[in-house]
C-alpha cells in the first residue's frame, strides 16, 4: 500500500539530525515539522523569514500572522526569530541550511529538478526553491511517484522547465526511497506492501533494484 503523506513526512523525519538547520518547502514537506524525534534540536528556517518554526498550531495557538512561506499557519518554538526575507534568503544562498526537503513535479537520472512551472496551469511559482537548490548541498526531493494520471515522475529527462540541474540525489515518493547515482535511480527501500514490481513499472527513468529491498519500518 502507498505511503499517507503523514508517513512520507515521518519517513523524512529520519534523515535529520541534531543541530540540523532545514527548510521545508511547500506541500508535503512541511509536514515534517510534526514528526521531529523527541529529544532532537533542529532548526526548522522558512524563506519568508523565521527561523525556529513548530508544529502546526491547535485551535487555541492559531496565531493568523504567523505563517509559513505557503502561508500556512504555523507556530514557533522557544528560540525562534523572526526577520525580513532579504537575510532569509541570505542565509539559504550562504550554503547555511544543512538540509532542504523540496516537493517536486519531476526528477531525472541526472539528479535535476523540476518543480515550479507546468505550462498552461496556475502553479504558485519559483518562490526560494532556485535558492535552495543553489545553496544547498543535502536536498531530499518528497513527492508521489506518478501524477493523477498514473503518470511517472521519475524520468529519464525532466519535460518541465528545470528548477536545478544536478542537484538531487535522494528521492522519497509514497512507493519508495531512492538515491541517484551514475545516471540511475538505485532502489533502497520500499513502502509496506508495495512490491518492486510496482515500482519498476511506475518508473520511466533508468532503475537499479539490488538483490535485496527491504520494507520501511513505521
């Protein structure tokens, strides 16, 4: 069976580390902000200009002028700053982010992106994902593995206006984690109950299956 993408998010989770500074991008990504293990110290940035971002807020912690840079409500925890996008973003193009998680419509065997534009639809745009992928050597890429239409996500060659080229090396969907390597996406793991043969057809890009993929653990 297919990730949630609360499960995706957890799953994520797993990849911080303590004393971590992170940016999560829009969509599924902020949802790692909620599964942080207890007992870590990390940092959550986002572009619009916090940096210490919590959980999501509880009826009672709604806070409407607190909000995430997809204008989510949000909270902030004990230590948190606030400041204008200019250092904000200062800090992303600095290379001070230890790891960026970034939604995306598609990804290569050659670790480029594609996350901002499909032309003839209302997409939100740019927004700092151009940054992030500029300025940020560790980037998961989370997202579902084909489209509404069944379609693949993961390609030989992107279709879409890039975001970055060659920048992505790990890559999480609902069915699978994967890393790019030597022009492939290698299988490491894979959901509960998903079968590599599911993932094999759901994949247009080159993939490299070891003897042995193990099933996540939630």
């Amino acid at each position: 069976m297919a990730l949630t993408r609360e499960q995706m998010a957890q799953r994520v989770a797993r990849e911080l580390q303590d004393g971590f500074y992170v940016n999560l991008g829009i969509g599924i990504p902020t949802l790692v902000a909620n599964y942080v293990p207890d007992g870590m110290e990390v940092m959550l940035q986002s572009e619009n200009g916090l940096l210490g971002m919590g959980v999501f807020p509880t009826e009672a912690e709604l806070d409407a002028d607190m909000i995430n840079a997809g204008k989510q409500t949000v909270t902030a925890r004990i230590g948190a700053s606030i400041f204008d996008s200019a250092e904000s973003f200062a800090m992303i193009r600095g290379g001070h982010i230890d790891l960026t998680v970034l939604g995306a419509f598609e990804v290569d065997v050659n670790g480029n992106i594609a996350s901002w534009m499909i032309p003839g639809k209302l997409v939100k745009g740019m927004g700092g994902a151009m940054d992030l992928v500029a300025g940020a050597d560790n980037i998961i890429v989370l997202m579902t593995h084909a489209s509404k239409d069944g379609e693949s996500k993961l390609l030989s060659k992107c279709t879409l206006p890039l975001t970055g080229a060659g920048c992505i090396k790990r890559v999480l969907t609902d069915l699978a984690y994967l890393e790019i390597e030597d022009g492939a996406f290698v299988l490491k793991e894979r959901a509960p109950g998903v079968s590599v043969e599911e993932i094999v057809a759901k994949t247009a890009g080159k993939l490299v299956v070891p003897d042995d993929v193990p099933e996540m653990s939630f």
